[in-house]
C-alpha cells in the first residue's frame, strides 16, 4: 500500500505531467512553487482540482491557509490526513476523470 505522500508526489506528477520527475526527486519539505519544484498559481489550481477530485477536499484559492497547505509536500500530505474524504475513484492517481 502507497504512503499518503507517495499519493501525493504521483499525483503531483501526473496533474503537471513531470514526465522525468520520479516520486524520489521531489523533497517532500522543499517548498512546491518558485526556488522549489517551482509550481506557479496556475499549477496550484490544476493542483487543487485533483485534490478534489482525488480526496473531496475543498480550498479556496484565496486563503492564507490554503497557501501554507501548499507550501510542501508535507504541509500538504498534513491537510489531507486531517480532511480527506474517501477517494471518489479507485482509479490509480494517472487515470483520474
């Protein structure tokens, strides 16, 4: 069984197509946007509608603590322990409608 932040990183990779980023090259307490893996707002968007899709969860664009939920891997894995609702699909992370 996967490891939430194994999930995570997947589906990271599959929402922005890292095609050459294994799970391995992302630091999970390295930030996600800019000196990081270098994510900008749109990618956070793109980001936040696969964790909906994935988990159910809910994040408003604009909210200070949605910015600190994606500030890494871990802050992120942190949030959607805490709010997860079961996955709508048991379609492996890549296959997602």
């Amino acid at each position: 069984m996967q490891t939430l932040e194994a999930e995570i990183k997947e589906l990271i990779i599959s929402t922005m197509a890292l095609e050459d980023t294994t799970p391995d090259d992302i630091d999970s307490a390295a930030p996600l946007f800019n000196e990081g893996l270098g994510l900008d707002s749109i990618d956070a968007l793109e980001l936040g509608l696969a964790l909906h899709k994935r988990y159910g969860l809910t994040l408003s664009a604009d909210s200070e603590a949605t910015r600190r939920h994606f500030s890494s891997v871990q802050a992120l894995c942190a949030f959607v322990a805490a709010n997860r609702h079961q996955p709508q699909s048991s379609l492996p992370v890549g296959q997602l409608a």
